[in-house]
C-alpha cells in the first residue's frame, strides 16, 4: 500500500505537471485534527481547474493515479442526480487499498472551491488565486443544542412510526417493518443520544458520519442497549429490538429534557407503547 507521503506526492506531481489545474485543495478527515488516522481514511482532494469538460472527455487522465478496484463518477449516474452545480467527482478505490475522492473544481468557482467548508486545505495554488483559509477545524459538525420545536418532532417521529414497524411485523411483512425501523425510528434514537452526548460535553464535539464516535461518549450500558436494537431476521426478535429502541429512547430523552427544560410527551410515550404491546399479542385473523 503507497504511504500517505506517497499519495501526496502523487496528488502534486499530477497537478504540477498539467497546466490545466492551477490549484489543488483537500478536506474531509485527512484535515481534521480530532480524527485518528487509519489506512481507510479517503484523500478528497479538488482540482481547480481551466477547460473540465477536456478532463471529462479523456477517459485514461486518471489512470495516472494508478490500478482501480471500482470506481464511480456520480455526476454522470442516473442513480444519483447532479447536485454538485458544474463540478465533477472521480471516487477511486485502488489496487493497493488507497481511496481518493477527486473533485474537478471549474476555476470560475475557485472562490468557494471548499464550499464554504472549515475542513479544508490548500495544498496548491500557482496563480496564487485562492482565498485564505483559517485553520481547518469540525466546528460545523459539532452537535448542535436542539430548540424545543425539534425536540419535540424527534420524539413525535420516533413514536409515531413505531406504530408502522407494528403494522409490518403483525402482517409479517419483514421488509416493511425492518424498513421503518430501521430508515426513520432509528435516527431519532441516534439523533437523541447525540444531543444528550452535545449536553454532556457542552456542545464542543462531533459524534462522526451516522454516530460513527458515539461508542467513545456512552456509557457501557447504554451502548450495550444499543447494540441490542439491532434485530436478528426473525419477527420476534424485530419485536425485541423495538421494545429496546422505545427503553432506551425514552429514558435518553427524558435525560435531554430535564438537562435542556423540555417537555417529554410521556403520555403519548404510554399511549403507543400500550398500542406496541397489544399489537404484538394481537391474533394472527384479527379483524379488529
């Protein structure tokens, strides 16, 4: 596996050597000073470039870059819609193991190459065109204090669609009910212990992509409860784990509105549990 000096090296040279790209940035993780470096971390890098579209044509430029596993150009995938307003992404996993997510930048938006993200870098810039940048920091991804009104729609969502994952697991729909669970009842969970760890820590830290940190911030018992949120593929035990999510929602957010002088909607917590619990005693012909 190439050395990050190796990688940087590379990722230089390439842009020395082409006139075309005039500027070479980088930021996501390798920025980041609070994250620990491992051979999995991606290089994301931006181009700045004059003429794209010739970069877009040449389909073997980035062979230079060296033998690919996979990879993916989304502004030109029916899968994924453009959303990146002119730039365009090349996600390359190489032979060796090494990641780099290059973006070509037109140079018309150098300005706002980083999109206006703190993590980010110059490595670059021969024309010396760029703006400064203060020192990267994740101080946009910290856990934000949550107003009363978001709270509230957290706890309502999480209890709301509990009642769906009910539904699919009494008609033995499995995908329905695993669905539920696991695109909209468990983000509010995860949404939640993140606050109460933003409250613990005085809302100074980032808990990671989908709570990747949260295991370094909870305790040894609440992490273990989370854990048993995850089901084995058997109704039952889809039935255990929400009845874990709902036990450690309840008293995680009771936690974050005593902390924060919010209300927790406890009856409309009894209303639904009560509703799970009959749901899952309810009688496969049930007619009403």
């Amino acid at each position: 596996m190439r050395t990050e000096q190796e990688m940087m090296n590379l990722i230089l040279d390439v842009a020395v050597n082409d006139e075309r790209i005039r500027a070479v940035g980088m930021n996501g993780s390798r920025t980041n000073p609070n994250v620990p470096k491992d051979v999995f971390q991606d290089y994301d890098i931006v181009y700045i470039v004059h003429d794209l579209l010739s970069f877009i044509e040449d389909k073997q430029w980035i062979d230079r870059f060296g033998s690919r596993i996979i990879m993916q150009k989304p502004e030109e995938m029916k899968l994924i819609p453009p959303e990146l307003d002119g730039k365009f992404p090349y996600l390359m996993l190489f032979a060796d193991g090494n990641r780099i997510d290059l973006t070509l930048c037109p140079f018309e938006q150098k300005d706002n190459w980083n999109s206006d993200d703190k993590l980010a870098v110059v490595l670059l810039d021969k024309d010396n065109c760029l703006p400064r940048l203060p020192a990267p920091t994740d101080e946009d991804y910290w856990v934000k204090r949550p107003p009363a009104k978001l709270f509230a729609d957290c706890c309502n969502e999480f209890w709301w669609v509990s009642t769906y994952v009910a539904k699919g697991l009494w008609r033995q729909e499995m995908l329905y009910a695993q669905d539920h669970l696991n695109v909209a009842v468990r983000p509010m969970l995860i949404q939640m212990l993140e606050w109460q760890v933003g409250i613990r820590t005085d809302f100074s830290l980032s808990t990671g992509k989908s709570g990747k940190y949260l295991e370094k911030h909870l305790s040894r018992e609440s992490w273990h409860e989370l854990m048993s949120t995850f089901p084995d593929a058997t109704y039952e035990g889809v039935w255990r784990a929400l009845f874990a999510m709902g036990d450690l929602f309840r008293r995680t957010a009771q936690d974050v509105a005593n902390r924060l002088n919010y209300e927790y909607p406890l009856e409309d917590d009894q209303r639904v549990t009560a509703y799970l619990k009959h749901v899952r005693h309810l009688a496969p012909d049930a007619d009403q």
